[in-house]
C-alpha cells in the first residue's frame, strides 16, 4: 500500500492543479453511463484476494484467461467471415484467404438460406447471395467447399434457425470426402435467443427452437465430438446499441437458459458445456472491453461451477470470438476505419480471445471487397507479428483500472442476469421485452449523445473534411439469382424424389414426437432435399414465431 | 391546430437490422408524429396494407440486406394498386451511390444514409408530407 491514500493525493496534488486547469469534461463514462475515476491506485482493489478474483491462466476462475500459456503458445485463430453470392464465388474468396494464411473458415449465409427459404420463394426475392452465399441443398455445399479437404480446415457457420440443417450438410459432405464425422473442427452460431432479441433470423417459436438446439447438443455429443454446437453471441446485441455490460449479461443469461434447456433435456452438464463457446463485439474503449473479457470469463466460472455445479474444469471456461464492431464504422473518411478496426482488435487480443474476425474498411458500403479485407487481416498479422502484445499472458493484469473495471463490468452485468432470472429466465425476459427495451434505451442515448457532440466520432461530427471515394467496391452481378435458381431447379429434377417424399415425411414423424431430429434431417439433405422443404415440414409443425415487438 | 404527420416506418427484406428503424421511429415520435413500426420482414403487399389501414402520409423504407432494387419498386407498385399515391416514400440504408439515381426516379423522396441527422430526417419527412400535399 502507499504512504498516502488516493484522496490525500487529490486533496493536494491534484486539486492545485485542477485550480488553475479544470478538466475537458464533466464526467468520463464507460458505455454504461457509470463513471470513471481520475485515477485508479491500489485503493481501488483493497480487500480483492487474488487467488479468488483473479488466480493463474488456465486455472479458475480463468480471469486471465482460459489457455496457461495463451498466445505463446498458439496465436488467436485469424477468422475472417466471409460468402457471397454463390458457392463458386465464395469458394474462391475462402481458398484465397487460407492461401494468405488464414487459419480458419468463417462462412455468411444469405438471409433466405438462414431463414429457410428456397432461392425460387418469393420471400427470398432480392436478397439470393447479397448478404452470404446462397445454399438450397447439399449440391451448394459441395461447390462451397470444392477443394477443401474438411478434416484440415475449422469452419464457423453463421447461422441459427437452419443450423441443424447447415450442419447436416456439412456432416453429409465430410462423409463424401470419405472423411470421419468425428474429425471435424467447427462451430455453428445456433444461438436463437438473441435473433430474436436481436438479429431476427429466427422462424420457429422458443420452445421448439430449443429443442433443436438441444437435439443438436446431444447428437454431437455421440457423432461429432470436437464440434462446437454454440456460439452464445453477444455480438448483435452490442451492435444493436447495447452497452458492454448489458453484452455480457444478456449473453450470459442466454448462455444460462441453454445450459438449463440442455440438463432439462437430459443431458449431464459436463457432457456438452466444454462444446459452449461464446461471441461478443470489441470496441475502440479499450479498457472497459479488456475489462468486459476478462469479467465475462470469471463471471461464467462461477456460473458453471457454482450455479449448475459442473465439475470439470473445461466446462468453466469461456471460450470466444471477438469480431471488432462494424457500427462503428463510417461512411465518411473511410480509412479511418482501418485504425478504428485495429485499437479494437487490439481490445480483443489484450482480452484474450481466441478467435478475431476484424471488419474492412469498406463494410459501410457493401460487402468487403478483397483489397479491404486483406487490409482487415493483415491488421492481425501485424499486431501478431510486428507487436510484443502476444507475448505475455494477459498483460493488462494487474492495472488499477482495468481490474477495476473488471469488476464494475462484473458486478453490473450480474445485477442484469439477477433481473433476468427474476423475470423467469432470458426466454421469459425475451418474451416480455426486457432485453429489447433495454438495447433500444441504449442504442437511443448513444445517438443522442453522438449529435450532441457530447460522443465524438472523428469525420463524422468533428474534423469533417472532404475525402476521397473508396473505389472498387464489390457489386453483385444480378446473373447470380438466375444461375442460383437453375440450379436449384436441376437438382430437384436429377434427385429421386420418392427418397426425398420419404425423408420429410420421417421428419415429420420424428419432429411431431420427442427422438432426436437430427438423424432424420440428415436423410433428408443425403437425399438433397432442400433447406425450404426441411423447413416447410418443421413449420408445419412446430409453427411459426412472430417478432417480439418492444417498441 | 395542425394534424400530426402520420408515418409508417417499415422493413421490407429479410434482414434484421433494426436499429436504424427504431431509433428513426423513435426520433419522429419526439418530435409529435404518429408512428406506426411494422417490425421485420414486411413484404411489398404488407406494407401496402399496413399504409392504407393506418391512413399514413409518409412511409419510410429501412433495408441494409441490398435488396432494395427489387423490393423498393414492388412496394411502390403495391401502394398504387391501393391508390396511396399520395403517400410519400423515402428510404433509409446502405444504398451504393450509383443507385441513387434510380431510386429518386423511382418516386423515393429522401435517402437517408450513414451519418444523416435527426434534424435532417425530421425536416425532409416534413418537407415530403407537405410536398405531397400541394
């Protein structure tokens, strides 16, 4: 401890100072609207007991991270998400990121193929290929991952409502490449919680939406043990306009209804929770995001451990994505953008992720072109390579204030997840608009506080200038839509139906009562039966869910 | 004492980005008009619907999927059909500059992109409506 307390210094020091020059604000703030001190000095963390708030890496609670040895050993996974148009293209643009190093495939899905609409629906018209790559049927999966031997890639799937369906597929390919389900390294989002706080690509209701995640959880179990059946993302609701604090919490609260669903469902909690994995923004304040990483990961071991009573030390631990935050990027001055990216991805490193997608410059416009997205990896690289950040364990530990933080972020997070579980669980929250409510509020101040200038957004509301238009943006060439239909139209006319017939219909059996529908979806696309018909038989019966309207 | 402008504030397309459409519903509600939110994925038909059965002056398109070329001009005909001609249109997004064009020909009054201001929104709404009205 020093001599004098932090008072005694702002009582002397500090306060002859602020006579002559006060400070440029009134309050400083984290994304909360909690306010910072001055000064963070060991004060600030009297009566903390290191081996229970912080102990060592790779031992619990895993404040200072998951890994003993983390980027000393391995670096982070560098995972650009990726898919446009059709399969051919995209394939293309994935064999070129691994050929720049890249070390793992993350694949974006249009809306019609995540919502489960056909190509030839009417409700997918507009939208084939334009915000990922189109897939009807196993045929699409099979030009996406042409020369890509599966056993040596890990591939992150970003989709939710269709995610068994997504993952047969994908399990259907592996086995054509004569390659063992059991050897394949991935992850799919399947986290419809927060679509339907959030991201909005769900279809079914709750309840059955559950069950399919679940279903998914226990099938992997058996047949697809390295596969990570979750990704409990934080990441839209932060983009939404949430705050840091309510990303974790309502992440973790999501993360709590599954674990529940799950051992409701039967399962032994430490038979699947080591397969959880989680997904959460990074954004430019830099210490209030270390802080919310590493609160994220103490927070979840006392979780695990204490409230559903795992026992084995990998079912403690938070693993996750980092994506830095595409909100923050403008349309103006768009080589900001590339500096912005890099402070974020920067909070993620400092944060201990194992995973980073970090955004192109151009995201304000389209999707990346190949120039701005080798721009985004190679800001990786760099702070891989060229920095020492990789070098020690989490090396802000131990920092007044980012410890400090941790346990702001820590305690306001719980105070959300104590709410949530008053409210019922995050469902029951969900279902009465608590989440959405609370994003709304934030993602409203936010603005407010952006046109007042009292948030200052560098060529947007201050140090506005002219800039130069980016050039060579990527545009979609409206022959993707009509080559896409064709080819759905072929396989449909090349498969034996009477298979197919038969495959929906045990689906349909199979979901109306209580087995395991996974099997049964992978008949189905074997058979090529595309993700509308799949879908069509599961609406039939499980129905259809209506936005949970909070506004 | 003038009527309150009546505004529908839609999302055609599949996407789920709405956080653009509420903060502008919310906006325009501050500032005294009335304003119906449709949630996501509304189709042409659907808004159509939805602005001829809450009587609105105004409907605002908020699409990011880019999508719009497709959905933009069924929407427009939808409205006709019901004959909400009077009705004015303008479009919040991510729309590529070269499609601007196309989309002011179409009948789309404003064009609210990244970084437009609440006042901006506000004024052009108001601007439309009165346009519309002449």
């Amino acid at each position: 401890m020093p001599s004098r307390s932090k008072q005694e210094w702002r009582d002397t020091t500090l306060e002859k100072t602020l006579k002559r020059s006060p400070e440029r604000q009134e309050r400083f703030e984290i994304s909360s609207g909690t306010e910072i001190d001055d000064l963070y000095a060991p004060d600030d963390l009297e009566g903390i007991d290191y081996d229970e708030a912080l102990g060592y890496p790779g031992e619990y609670p895993f404040t200072r991270g998951i890994q003993p040895n983390m980027y000393r050993g391995r670096l982070w996974t560098m995972r650009q998400y990726a898919g446009f148009a059709d399969a051919e293209e995209s394939n293309k643009r994935y064999r070129y990121l691994l050929e720049q190093g890249q070390t793992g495939l993350s694949i974006a899905f249009d809306l019609p193929t995540q919502i489960g609409y056909d190509s030839d629906h009417e409700m997918a018209r507009g939208e084939i290929g334009k915000v990922g790559v189109a897939i009807d049927t196993l045929a699409d999966m099979e030009v996406l991952f042409e020369d890509i031997p599966l056993d040596k890639v890990s591939t992150s799937m970003t989709i939710n409502a269709t995610a068994p369906i997504l993952l047969a597929m994908y399990i259907a390919l592996a086995k054509k490449q004569g390659i063992d389900p059991k050897e394949l390294n991935g992850t799919i989002q399947n986290d419809i919680l927060k679509e339907y706080i959030a991201r909005g690509t769900y279809i079914f209701p709750p309840r059955p939406s559950m069950r399919l995640i679940t279903d998914i959880f226990k099938y992997c179990g058996e047949e697809v043990p390295r596969w990570n059946t979750i990704s409990i993302s934080g990441y839209h609701i932060r983009e939404a306009g949430s705050t840091a604090a309510q990303e974790l919490a309502f992440t973790l609260a999501n993360g709590i209804t599954y674990v529940q669903a799950a051992i409701d469902a039967g399962l032994d909690v430490d038979d699947f929770a080591a397969r959880l994995s989680f997904f959460f923004a990074a954004y430019g304040n830099l210490f209030e995001e270390v802080a919310k990483f590493r609160a994220g990961r103490r927070l979840w071991a006392k979780i695990m451990r204490e409230r559903f009573e795992a026992k084995e030390p990998r079912s403690w631990m938070l693993r996750f994505h980092t994506q830095t935050c595409g909100h923050t990027l403008t349309a103006q001055q768009p080589t900001n953008n590339v500096i912005r990216t890099t402070i974020q991805a920067l909070a993620a490193v400092l944060g201990g992720t194992q995973s980073l997608h970090t955004n192109s410059y151009d995201e304000a416009y389209a999707t990346p072109s190949e120039e701005a997205v080798t721009v985004a990896l190679r800001t990786q690289q760099l702070l891989a390579y060229e920095t020492d950040v990789a070098n020690a364990v989490d090396p802000l530990g131990g920092s007044y204030l980012v410890e400090s933080l941790t346990n702001t972020l820590e305690e306001e997070a719980q105070n959300y997840i104590q709410k949530i579980d008053t409210l019922g669980d995050a469902l029951a929250a969900i279902e009465q608009g608590f989440p959405q409510r609370e994003i709304q509020e934030s993602s409203y101040r936010t603005q407010m506080d952006i046109e007042s200038e009292k948030k200052v957004v560098v060529g947007v509301n201050k140090f506005v200038s002219p800039y130069p238009k980016i050039t060579g943006l990527l545009r979609f060439d409206p022959q993707i839509a009509i080559k896409q239909k064709e080819g759905l139209a072929q396989v449909k006319q090349n498969r034996d139906s009477a298979t197919v017939s038969a495959a929906l219909d045990k689906l349909e059996k199979v979901a109306t009562g209580t087995e395991n529908t996974m099997p049964a979806i992978l008949e189905c696309v074997e058979a090529y039966a595309t993700i509308g018909e799949v879908c069509d038989v599961l609406r039939r019966v499980f129905g259809e869910q209506k936005e949970f309207l909070a506004f | 004492m003038e009527d309150k402008i009546r505004v529908l504030i839609a999302k055609p397309g599949l996407d789920g980005h709405d956080r653009g459409a509420k903060l502008v519903a919310r906006i325009l509600r501050d500032a005294g008009m009335e304003v119906i939110y449709s949630g996501l994925r509304q189709t042409p038909e659907m808004i159509a619907e939805a602005a001829l059965q809450e009587d609105v002056q105004v409907v605002g398109l908020s699409i990011l999927s880019g999508a719009h070329m497709e959905v933009f001009p069924a929407t427009i005909q939808q409205l006709k059909d019901r004959g909400l001609e009077n009705v004015a249109l303008v479009a919040g997004g991510i729309f590529p500059e070269e499609d601007v064009p196309a989309l002011k020909q179409m009948g789309i009054k404003a064009i609210f992109g990244p970084g437009s201001s609440s006042q901006e929104i506000v004024d052009s709404l108001k601007k439309a409506v009165a346009e519309k009205a002449n």
